[in-house]
C-alpha cells in the first residue's frame, strides 16, 4: 500500500517554463512533507519543504503547496532551468518524534532549451 | 569533504557472497538510515538507528543486518546476497533536535548481484 504517490513518472518542459510536479498521500497522520531532487550517480539532495500547518511555502524559484483536504502538494519551478532535469522525489513524515520518511516513486523532470 | 560518505561505490558480487556497505557521517547527527531505490519504487527504508544502542527495521529489512558501530558510523550487510538485492543503497543521517528533520543523504553504493 502506497501511502505517497507520485503518478507522473516523467514530465517534459521548455525552459523558462514553469514546471508542477504533483505527490498525493493517504495518510492524514503525516505532520511534514519534503522534496528531494537526485541527479545520476548522486544522491538526493534536500530541496524545499512545508510542514502540514502551511499550505504554502517558497524558497526562490521553488514553492510547495499543501491542500490538506485533498490530500496532494504541489512543487512549482518557475522559470524552469535546464540544470533543473533530475529526479524529483516527494517525502512525508508521520507524526511523532520518528524521523522516518515515506518517498514517493519518483518523478523525472527534463527541461529542454 | 562530503559530510556523509559511504563505501563502496560499486560493487560486483555473486550469489550467497557475504557484503557490508559501509556509512560514515561527520554532520554530527544521531540519528542513520539505510534505503534501497529500484526503479519505479523510490526510496525504501531498510533499517533505521536513533542512537548507537537503537536498531529498528524499516519497511524492507528481511535479508539485511546493520551495526551502528559509533555515532558516526552505521554498515549495511547483507548475509547471503541474492539478485533481487540488485540496487542502489543510500545512506542517510538527520538530526532530530532540528526543525523538520531533514535527512542528509549520501552518494549511494550501486549493487549488482550475479
């Protein structure tokens, strides 16, 4: 059973573009949600995150959204950067003091110039 | 100097062969994780360690060991290597005195069982 869902293995957009790439989750436990970013031969890197009480939250050219209701958040790039093509992972941290994180499958972002 | 490190990078192994992937850390954290990643499944916790006396399995712990030998220091073994033990393996370290606790992840050991 998935409880984090990235449902769009691959995603495609003309740089300068604004890139979404989208995560649902079923778990309404989950009190904090990340994003990593993974380049080959690497690995993942910390991007951005939201804890459940925002439903918004920016760092430069990357901001989450959180909807809560539904269950989904949200990562905008925008402008979108051919250095931006990588491997987007989304995370969720259940509630309570446990660290550990539940990763979604991946989505692959290529910006083209 | 990358703050967390792992060993090897690649490793070719046979069927039944004994592995261990080695972590170091120097962020300080207490808290490591070892994750599996195959294609289309994202990252899988296989074992997690809160200190060096705390051992939990993950979602994905059967064929696996680990010793947290120090803070610093968490292995990954596998006793009796099978092929669908094929994949990358990522090491990770958070610190949870900080707000949101965000895991730090090494460069990952790329392995292939014959």
């Amino acid at each position: 059973d998935q409880q984090v869902k990235q449902n769009s293995p691959s995603l495609s957009v003309q740089e300068g573009r604004i890139s979404i790439l989208n995560c649902d989750y079923t778990n309404s436990m989950f009190d904090y949600f990340l994003w990593y970013k993974k380049y080959p031969a690497e690995g993942p890197t910390f991007l951005i995150s939201i804890s459940s009480i925002k439903d918004k939250n920016e760092d430069g050219r990357f901001t989450v959204f959180l909807n809560k209701s539904a269950k989904h958040l949200s990562l905008h790039i925008v402008p979108s950067q051919p250095g931006d093509s990588a491997v987007y992972f989304c995370a969720a941290r259940g509630s309570g003091n446990t660290g550990k994180l539940i990763f979604g499958q991946g989505t692959t972002l290529q910006v083209k110039p | 100097d990358a703050d967390v490190t792992q060993t090897p990078r690649n490793r070719i192994t046979k069927t039944g062969k004994r592995i261990m992937l080695e972590c170091s850390q120097t962020k300080g954290h207490d808290r490591m994780y070892w994750y599996r990643q195959d294609p289309g499944l994202g990252l899988q916790l296989i074992y997690y360690s809160f200190d060096v006396k705390d051992i939990n399995k993950g979602e994905i712990s059967d064929g696996y060991s680990v010793s947290r030998q120090a803070q610093a220091k968490f292995s990954l073994s596998l006793e009796s290597a099978i092929p669908n033990q094929t994949a990358l393996y990522f090491c990770a370290t958070s610190d949870f005195r900080a707000s949101g606790e965000t895991q730090y992840f090494g460069p990952g050991t790329r392995l292939t069982v014959l």
